[in-house]
C-alpha cells in the first residue's frame, strides 16, 4: 500500500517536472489541460511539501515550507499563479517571490549605523550591542555633520522600506569611494 502511495508521488514529481522543463513558457489553460491529461492516472488527492523563498530588497532571503494537499493541479498551478516556479528540489515543489519590501528582520531590529573603520552597516539590535547584518561603503566620517555621526553612532532604525533607501542616499554622498571618482 505504502508503495504505491509512494510511486504516485514520484510521478506526479516527475510528471510535473515534465511539463515544466519541456517547455516552460506553457500556461494557463495550455498548462493545466497538458498536466491535468497526464495527471489522471495519478489518484488524486496527495500531499506535497512546497518550499516558498522570500527574496527582499535588503537582500535577506527567508524560506518556509508547508505541506499542501493536491486536490486538483489546475487550483494547486492557480493558487501560486504570482510565485515563479523554481523548480523540484528533494521531491519539494520550490516557488520564488521577490518583495518589494525589506524584511521582517530589518523592520523588527534593524539599525544603520557605522563601524569602527567607518563602514556603512546594517546591525542587528544597536550598533555597539549587536552584530553586523549587512556592510555597504565606507564614510568620510570627518566630513559628517555632528548630527548625522551620532545618530549612526546611536544607530538609526529601519521601519520601511523608504526609511532604508532614504539613509543609502543620504551616506552614499559621504562615500569615500564617492570622492575617489
């Protein structure tokens, strides 16, 4: 019983693989039609591990993976129409979104602030507690306005996604690699 639980599986893996690597311009109804033709031999429903990556603009990439039950490929193809399909990875369908936002981790605990050779740097939790998420550039630290240097120093929170743009381009005119061009 569990054996033949187990060859639908892998077929239907390697039937979706398939139809995805042949031609992966077939959508919509050409898609489901073709899939939906080679699935019906495959006893429908089944349960399937589904690896879902979150790529955001601040370069962090989270991943979750959740257990669908597969009643229907048509619904199963429409319910992930806005994720990119990555492929299969370990019998695992992989789907892809790029946020137009930063992360969870930036907007919870993120600070900008700057290192003690004046890098640019995202740190998790204040500058002088916390450890390093991300490095940028080096500033002229001399040239910043009293200011602006202690709030890097007191580190600066990122809540949006505007907040972190706007501090990129603000710092980015006090680049040393700025002056060198």
């Amino acid at each position: 019983m569990q054996t033949k639980w187990f060859v639908r599986i892998i077929t239907l893996f390697g039937v979706v693989w398939v139809i995805f690597s042949a031609d992966f311009a077939l959508r919509g109804e050409i898609r489901t039609a073709f899939a939906s033709q080679i699935v019906e031999e495959i006893k429908l429903p089944v349960k399937v591990d589904v690896v879902l990556t979150y790529m955001y603009v601040d370069g962090e990439i989270s991943e979750e993976t959740v257990t669908e039950t597969i009643y229907s490929m048509e619904n199963f193809w429409a319910k992930y129409d806005e994720w990119q399909f990555i492929g299969m990875n370990q019998g695992k369908f992989v789907f892809r979104k790029e946020m137009d936002d930063i992360s969870p981790l930036l907007k919870a605990n993120g600070y900008f602030g700057v290192t003690e050779d004046g890098i640019l740097t995202i740190f998790n939790g204040k500058p002088y507690k916390s450890h390093i998420i991300q490095s940028f550039f080096q500033i002229d630290v001399g040239k910043l306005e009293s200011r602006k240097r202690k709030e890097l120093k007191k580190g600066i929170p990122i809540k949006t996604k505007d907040r972190y743009v706007e501090v990129l381009e603000t710092f980015k005119s006090y680049s040393k690699e700025t002056e060198a061009n």
